[in-house]
C-alpha cells in the first residue's frame, strides 16, 4: 500500500501556477501532485531535473516508439530535441525549452506545428512542520489543427501514465535534499 509520501493524486490545475491561463483554449489540462518529506529540496528545477533523471526505462521505449510515428508528420521528435540542449545558448532541461523559473516553479514546453505545450513544476509549502511541502506536476496543451487534436487524442492517456510513474518511481527512491544553509 503506498504511503501518504509516494501517493501519487490527480488535483485541480493550481490557480498559482503561470500555466493555469497562459492559453485562451486547452486541449488538455491535468496536474498531478505528490507529498514531498521533510527535508526536500523546495527548488522547483532540482526536483524536475531529479524527476526526469529517474524514470522507469519504461518511458524511454514510448519515447522511442512515439518519435518514429511523428517523424513521419514532420513533427518534432525527443531525439532532436535533445540534441538542442547541447547548443551554448539553449535554456533547456533535457528535451524541455525553459519559459520561466521562479522561487516556487518552472515552466518548460515547446512549441509545434501541431500544438503548443507547458509544463508546470511548482512546489507549494506545507503548514506541517514534518512535512516538505507538495510538487504538482501541471500541463496544458493547446492543438493548432486536426493534427495536434488527433495527437492528443491518442498521447493523452500515456502522457497521464508517464507523469505519476515519474513521481511514484522519484517519491520511491527519494527526493533530493534540500541545500544546507
């Protein structure tokens, strides 16, 4: 049975994120929250990169398998998106561009001829003094045309999947600690 630190629940789009309005329409709008312990770090980009470091191999195979399909529609794939990631003046975290950081979130996405993507991270601190605080993993997603739609149509129920696998997997091993000060 999980315990109430590795439980991984489906929660309202949080008002406070950047991300809540940032498109006029969505396609797709979910979040997903998780109960950090004491003593994790509060530094939304630490837990992201953490959190994509530690996925289930799982997710890679999907990967894979998704950028051969959308290669064939001439859409952005991970492999290529990675390789910018390398470039001197690329604010990216993995395959993700950067949009904005702050104290309690980061926004990362892309945009495409299909759709448009952000993602939010966002740590919200906890009233319990045995407690970290909660991460709330946001995305919305607004479709261009018939393509985007299709797409999500199909992506969205193993985009749910990837996210609480990436935190049940990340809650599991541990999350990072916070920096001494």
């Amino acid at each position: 049975m999980p315990s109430e630190l590795t439980l991984v629940k489906p929660v309202a789009l949080p008002t406070q994120s950047a991300v809540a309005t940032i498109y006029e329409s969505t396609n797709l709008a979910d979040a997903f929250a998780v109960q950090l312990p004491f003593g994790t770090s509060s530094d939304p980009e630490v837990l992201w990169r953490f959190l994509i470091s530690q996925q289930p191999s799982w997710i890679g195979w999907l990967t894979n398998a998704r950028d051969a399909i959308v290669a064939c529609f001439g859409l952005k794939t991970a492999k290529h998106l990675a390789t910018l990631s390398s470039e001197a003046n690329a604010d990216r975290i993995g395959i993700f561009k950067v949009y904005a950081k702050g104290e309690t979130e980061i926004v990362l996405g892309e945009d495409d001829k299909h759709l448009d993507f952000r993602l939010s991270v966002l740590h919200t601190p906890d009233l319990s003094p045995t407690l970290g605080g909660q991460l709330t993993v946001s995305t919305v997603v607004h479709c261009h045309n018939l393509l985007g739609r299709a797409y999500i149509l199909v992506i969205a129920p193993f985009h749910r999947q990837v996210v609480k696998a990436s935190l049940r997997r990340a809650a599991h091993i541990g999350w990072p600690k916070a920096a001494a000060r």
